[in-house]
C-alpha cells in the first residue's frame, strides 16, 4: 500500500510542477542588430554536428560494452 501511495505522490508533484512551468513570462524581443552591424537571425550558428557525433559515438561504444559483457558471462 505504501508503494502505490509513494507512487501517487511522486505523480502528482511531476503534474503539479510541469503547470508552474507554464507559468513564466516569455522572453524580452532581442535588440536592434543583435550586437552586430546587421540584423542576425535567432538561434546562432551553434555546431550540432559534433555534439551528435560524440553522443552517437558513445551510445555505440556502451551498447558494445553491454553485448560484450553479456556473452562473456558464463552459462551456469
């Protein structure tokens, strides 16, 4: 019973936790110019590419790590 309690508790305070984030103001419009001589598009030119790369790299090397580990365990 405790179990189903602690469950409806956490429930309820990820439900009442996600509305108050709805809750905030909307960011102010950016300046004229963006600091620049002309006006720039939102968002920057952050480079994607590598971050994804690396994480894909690193998903694949931990889903080797877990297929190796698996068939060395002895069979019992």
């Amino acid at each position: 019973m405790k179990k189903y309690i602690l469950r409806l508790m956490v429930i309820t305070a990820m439900l009442i936790s996600s509305v108050s984030l709805y809750s905030q103001d909307p960011p102010p419009p950016p300046a004229d110019g963006h600091g620049k001589s002309t006006n720039q598009s939102a968002g920057g030119s952050a480079p994607l590419g590598t971050g994804i790369g690396i994480l894909l790299a690193l998903g694949g090397a931990y889903g080797a790590k877990k297929v190796y580990d698996i068939r060395k365990k002895p069979k019992e």
